[in-house]
C-alpha cells in the first residue's frame, strides 16, 4: 500500500514537524558576529592605515632592488675592464 501526501509547509513548519531545532537565534548571533569583524578588518583597510602600512616595505624593498642593480651594473663593469686590460697585455 502507498500513500501520498502533499504538504504545503514553510520551513519553519517542515523544521517543527520533523521535529529539528530552530537555528534562527544561533544564526543571528553568528552574523552579528561576522559583521563585527567585517566592520574591525573595514577599519584597518582605511587608506591611510594601508598607506602607514605598506609604504616603509615597499621603499625599503625599492631600495634593495637599485643596490642589486647598482652592485651588478658596477661588478659587470669591473668585469669588463679586468678582461680588456687582459686582451691589452
């Protein structure tokens, strides 16, 4: 024997007549929590904070880099005059 039944439930009343809990509370808890980290991690994006941030890195970084080439410009050029004078002699 089959029976069928249609039922026209909200979830709401799907959760009570399975007899599930409701997570209404707890998911709300959960989001005001998540929006209150969002808004922390906002204030921290401020441009100035990210300015104040990234700026000290990025000259140091851009300092680095013209020592590198200037160490290499001025190693090749020795390099050369050693294998000049070289051929001279």
């Amino acid at each position: 024997m089959k029976i069928h039944m249609d039922m026209d439930l909200t979830p709401d009343e799907a959760r009570t007549l399975f007899g599930l809990p409701d997570v209404k509370p707890m998911q709300q808890a959960m989001m005001a929590e998540i929006e209150s980290r969002m808004k922390k991690a906002l204030t921290a994006m401020e441009p100035d904070a990210m300015l104040k941030m990234w700026l000290p890195a990025g000259i140091q970084g851009l300092e680095q880099w013209q020592k590198f080439v200037w160490s290499r410009v001025t190693g090749a050029g020795a390099l050369t005059r050693d294998t000049d004078e070289s051929k001279a002699d």
